[in-house]
C-alpha cells in the first residue's frame, strides 16, 4: 500500500494589518482585496466579524474579518500603538484611539472612508 505524504501549501494568506478597510458604521467595514479594485462588506454579526469574500465563505475567517477584529483608532483607523481612552466628552464611553491622535498635534487626523 502507497501512501501519499501531504505537502505543506505556500499559503497566501495577507497579514491582516495589511489590509486597507473603510469606516461604514460601527460594525460595517469596506474592505480592499488584495487585487486593488475588488471591495467586500465586512460586518459586524453577533459578536463576530464576517466578510463578504469567497475565503471567508470556505473557511469562516479570513484577512478582512481578522483586520476587522483589530484594535484601531476611531480617528484615523492605525492598528500601531492604539490604547483605550475614557471619553468624559461622551458618558465616559471607551475611546481608542493610537498615539498619533490621543497627542494635542494629532488633531489633524481624520477618518477614512471606503
């Protein structure tokens, strides 16, 4: 008997801090694919992220999801050195916010939209 020994795949995975997303609401997400041009929806769905992208429908999670999951600044959308702020503007609501935008000189950063 023959028995076929499995060969790793080079995966193709992207690193979800690569992936660009645009705000739509606060659990909807536009999320560029990796051909530049292509656009999936990732939401927010009980808890968890989803996307509209053909690996995410194989495998239940993909690089859009993953990067939807991600501590990001409510400002400029960074994933780099965010932290968690107490909004007295707001009800004391949680803010996070990267250290870009929480300094006074990070004023000038706005928000992306996809």
């Amino acid at each position: 008997m023959t028995t076929a020994t499995p060969r790793s795949q080079s995966s193709k995975a992207r690193d979800p801090k690569s992936v660009e997303l645009g705000y739509r609401s606060p659990s909807e997400y536009g999320a560029l694919s990796s051909d530049g041009v292509t656009i999936y929806t990732v939401r927010l769905v009980r808890g968890g992220w989803t996307c509209t992208c053909k690996g995410y429908a194989a495998r239940q999670t993909c690089c859009h999801s993953l990067a939807a999951a991600l501590p990001r600044c409510y400002h400029c959308t960074s994933t780099e050195q965010v932290s968690t702020y107490v909004n007295g503007w707001d009800g004391g609501a949680a803010m996070t916010l990267c250290a870009g935008c929480a300094s006074p000189a990070g004023a000038s950063h706005g928000r992306q939209s996809a």
